[in-house]
C-alpha cells in the first residue's frame, strides 16, 4: 500500500514537473507574440484632426522598406522623432501628434518593421535598426540638425528610444510609460519562473538611459496597470543631470488623457527649458 502510494506521489511530482518545464518551453517560444502586437490597417489618417502631412517611406540598413509620416508645424520650435509602443500602428497616435502640434512641434512617427505599412517582422535588432534609419531620415534626407530633434519614445517605444539617443546627440530625450528592461518586467508578471534565463528579449532602457548625454524627461503614471511606477522611478534614477520626472495620472494606455492639464503643461516647461520660447496658447 505504502508502496503504491509512494509511486502516485512520485507520478505526481514528474507530470508537475514536466508541466513546469513543457510550459517554460511554450513561454521561451511564443516571446514574439507577448513583445509585439502590430496591426497593419490604418485607423485614422492626420487629415481627419485637421492636420496636413507628408507619407515617409525610407529603409533601414538592413534593406527593409519602412513607412512614416511627417507632420509639420507652422514656424517648428523643433521635430519630435516619435517612438511608439508595441501594439497597433501610427494611426493610433493621432492624440499625441495633436498635442506635440499645438506645441509648436513637428513630428516625424515611423512604424517599425512588421507595423503598418511597413515591411518584414519585427525583432528587438529590427526595431533599432527601424529608429537609427528614421534618425538618419530626419538628420541626412530632410538635414534637420540634431540640437532641434527631440527623441520620444512610449512604452516599449522608450526602451527604442533611449538607445538611439544613447548612440546620438538629440537636444533631449522624452520616455513615458516605460519599463527597465524586459527581463525587469517579466519578473514583475511571472516571479515563479526563472525569465531572466528565459528571455529572448532585453530592451534594456535602464541601461540605455544611463548613457544618454542630453536632457531627459521620464513620464509615468502611478495609477499604470501594465508597466509599474517603480520602473519609471527607476528609470529616472539611472539617467543623468539634467533630468526631470512627471507625475501623471490614469492608466498604462490613457494617462496622458487623464492627466490632460498637467502633461501638456509638463512637456510644454521642459520642451520651453531646452528648445527655447515658450509656446502661446
């Protein structure tokens, strides 16, 4: 009877860890699929707000054909090379091209490869690559200079960001929303598996930030449910002088939205502070 009870128990431990492993297996594999959410149909177009613009297409080093737009502002305080997040496309980003416009911005968005109209599948290398070509558009194609480009990067876009600026001389660099590194954020979701072994993945903003020799904003909300406000703090920690943090409000998507005042109010003093005159209303 012991004995049979015995080699239950050890039926047992084998199948939950065989479950264990069989699934570490099933999360090393599937990695793309939890990075990347890329849609290719537009939502809206820079028309719809009233807002005239130009479609990009450019190529990364690689080869692989990208696409933009490039939306101008009457007398440009300076360009905002925008950074976006993991899901969706640049058609979903119209509410912060909006408030970089009434900034007296203009704003050059890309879609990395695998989004939008863009080519090819996207991988961490890719999207570097993806930001260093949109960079060399802006600086080489359109010969902008590098003191008016301000580099912004959202969520998985500040991780992006925050290396192109680390490898460049922007006038600043502005990351919201955004974790430490992929690793850090893994372990945050899953702390009963060993991820940092696991991960394809690194997008390493801490690291990057620590290196970036130009002024930085980190934007984040206390209230984001995806990305934890310790992450901003963090962020803000490893960055050098000078360096400011913004508070917000709301929630990982609509903080900006919740926090509308206070977030422009924020971008307006620090974009006034390293691009000059203050923008009227």
């Amino acid at each position: 009877m012991k004995q049979k009870a015995s080699s239950m128990i050890w039926s047992i431990v084998f199948v939950a860890v065989c479950s264990y492993i069989g699934f570490m297996v099933l999360i090393f594999l599937l990695q793309p699929r939890f990075i990347y959410f890329p849609e290719r149909d537009f939502y809206e177009t820079p028309d719809k707000a009233g807002l005239s613009y130009e479609t990009v297409s450019f190529k990364a080093a690689d080869g692989v054909n990208l696409s933009g737009w490039f939306i101008p502002a009457g007398k440009p305080r300076g360009v905002v090379l925008f950074c976006h997040g993991n899901a969706g496309n640049i058609s979903h980003r119209l509410d912060s091209i909006l408030i970089f416009h009434h900034l007296g911005l203009s704003t050059f968005i890309f879609d990395y490869r695998g989004y939008g109209a863009s080519e090819g599948k996207p991988t961490e290398a890719g999207t570097y690559l993806d930001a260093e070509a949109a960079w060399r558009y802006l600086t080489e194609e359109r010969d902008l200079p590098p003191t008016g480009i301000i580099l912004f990067g959202r969520s998985l876009g500040g991780a992006i960001a925050a290396r192109i600026a680390q490898d460049h001389k922007p006038e600043a660099l502005i990351v919201e929303s955004t974790f430490t590194s992929v690793p850090d954020i893994a372990a945050d979701i899953y702390p009963f598996l060993p991820v940092r072994l696991l991960s394809r993945f690194d997008y390493n903003a801490g690291e990057y930030i620590g290196r970036v020799a130009c002024p930085v904003l980190v934007i984040h909300s206390t209230g984001d449910d995806i990305i934890p406000f310790a992450h901003g703090r963090r962020l803000f920690e490893a960055a050098k002088e000078p360096k400011q943090f913004l508070e917000i409000a709301g929630t990982h998507n609509d903080g900006f939205v919740t926090s509308a005042k206070s977030y422009k109010e924020g971008l307006d003093a620090f974009i006034s502070k390293h691009l000059g005159a203050k923008t009227s209303r």
